[in-house]
C-alpha cells in the first residue's frame, strides 16, 4: 500500500506479529509480541514511529508506547483507527463534507407519512 500511494521511501519495515485475529483480545500476547518488533525497528534505526497495521488492535497503542519509552525505546505509536476517527471529526469540525464533484447527492426520495 505504501508503494500504491507513492509513499515507499517513507514506510521502512511492516513487521507481522503472528497473532491470530481471534487472540486479538489477548492484550498480554499482543502487546509484547508488538512490543518486541517494535523495540527491534527502533534499536535498528529503522522506525522513529510505529503505526499499528490492524484496527483489531484498537486500545494497545498507548500501552504499546508507555512500554517503549520504559523499555527506552520512546517512539510514537499511531492506532490507525483512532488517527481515521480524529481525522474524521476535524473534517466534520471544519465543516468539510463530500465533494459534489465525486460525490453526487442522492436522487430525492418520496417520505411517506
């Protein structure tokens, strides 16, 4: 995805963390595998910022970077889910909508009482 949206110099490793989807909820196992890929990128000078790749993994990103900056490996670390939803409610606090261009408006439709 990095390469389709032109940005590959910028994304320098995706790292699996062999978790199953359904011990996703298992935040034990998460966080330290995710942890241990983590503090490996950084020590390795390849990432100065972690970005979850699953939003299944929503609510360990602050976990995730509390751990790090113990463990001396201080690096943000971006829950994607959260960083869409905050874009989202700036979009919506800007009052910017749709583009009539892209996005037509629905055909009118009869309310029936």
């Amino acid at each position: 995805m990095a390469r389709q949206h032109g940005i590959p110099q910028r994304c320098r490793s995706v790292r699996p963390v062999d978790v199953p989807i359904l011990s996703l909820n298992d935040d034990e196992l998460l966080l330290g595998r995710l942890a241990k890929e983590s503090d490996a990128l950084v020590t390795a000078g390849e990432a100065d910022v972690i970005v979850l790749g699953c939003t299944g993994m929503l609510g360990v990103a602050d976990a995730l970077q509390a751990r790090l900056e113990r463990d001396g490996s201080a690096v943000p670390v971006i829950d994607p889910t959260r960083a869409a939803l905050a874009w989202l409610e700036n979009l919506v606090r800007l009052g910017v909508g749709p583009s009539r261009t892209t996005y037509f408006p629905p055909p009118a439709k009869e309310i029936l009482p």
